[in-house]
C-alpha cells in the first residue's frame, strides 16, 4: 500500500506513525507465545515407538529435551543467586542450609530444586519413552491440560530424587 493511498492529505510522518504503531500491536499479538497443550504434544508423540526418526517424533523429542534443558538452566541459575545471597556474613542455619544445598546439587545434579533427577546420565531416549508411555496411558493429559506440565509430572514422578535415602 502506497503512503498516498492512506488518506489524501495525510502527511508522510504521520502515516508511518500509523503503520508503525499498526505493526506493533500486529507483531505483538503475533509473537505471543501460546502455550504447547499436552494433547498436542500426545498428537506428534504418538508416532515415536513406529518411526523415531520421523517428523513428529522429532518434534515430540525436541519438546522434552528443551523442557530439560531449560530447568536445568533455570536452577543453575538460581544456585548461582542463592549462592550469592548467602555469602554475605551468613548464621549458623543458613550457612547448614547452604552447605547441604550443595551436597544435593553435587549428588543429584542441577535439576535437583525442580524435583526431578537426572544427575546420573540418564539417556534422552529413556525420558523420551517415559513421556510417550504416560501420554499413551492418558492419565497425565487428563491431569495436566498443558504439555509442561505433563512433562514435568513424568519427570517428577519417574525420575525423582532418592532424598530418603541421605536422610
């Protein structure tokens, strides 16, 4: 659309206001980030056990490990800050707190605050069939309307940190 289509008269400065302001509301909606639902994310894992190489099992592999990596960047992250937090003068307590905060990062690895462990190498592919498996059953779609939070749910329950086991 030419710029003396807009509306005869209209000075050049204020079109391209217009239109720039057009395309922020325009991008903005466009570029929200809708969320993954777990019955879409069941539609590409499905397809994994026959063709694990194919299209949406990728996706469906792709989706989990991206949900790994980004809790374990996330309580990296936090480690780091809380971390700094305590080591300004620091009481007894917190000083226990911290000091056991650490013996659990080292023992059961970064994930360890998001409930979830995989600090031996737990392979992707194990964690991939886990997720297909509780999709398949239906109970974590029924459970858990969003694909992140299903994913977590296998993630906690299948894979959660032996803590009675230190206790």
């Amino acid at each position: 659309m030419a710029l003396s289509t807009i509306r005869p008269g209209t000075s050049s400065a204020t079109a391209i206001g217009t239109m720039a302001v057009l395309a922020v509301i325009y991008c903005g909606t466009a570029l929200s980030v809708t969320p993954l639902t777990t019955r879409e994310l069941a539609s590409h894992c499905i397809h994994y056990p026959a063709n694990p190489l194919g299209p949406d099992a990728i996706f469906c592999v792709r989706y989990i490990q991206g949900f790994i990596d980004g809790a374990v960047a996330t309580d990296e992250r936090v480690m780091v800050n809380v971390a700094a937090e305590y080591s300004r003068t620091e009481s007894f307590s917190e000083r226990a707190l911290r000091t056991r905060g650490g013996q659990r990062l080292e023992k059961y690895g970064p994930t360890v605050y998001a409930e979830f462990c995989l600090g031996d190498p737990v392979a992707l592919k194990t964690v991939v069939e886990q997720v297909v498996r509780d999709l398949e059953e239906g109970i974590i779609s029924e459970q858990n309307p969003l694909a992140r939070a299903a994913v977590y749910q296998t993630l906690r329950t299948t894979f959660s940190c032996a803590e009675e086991a230190d206790e």
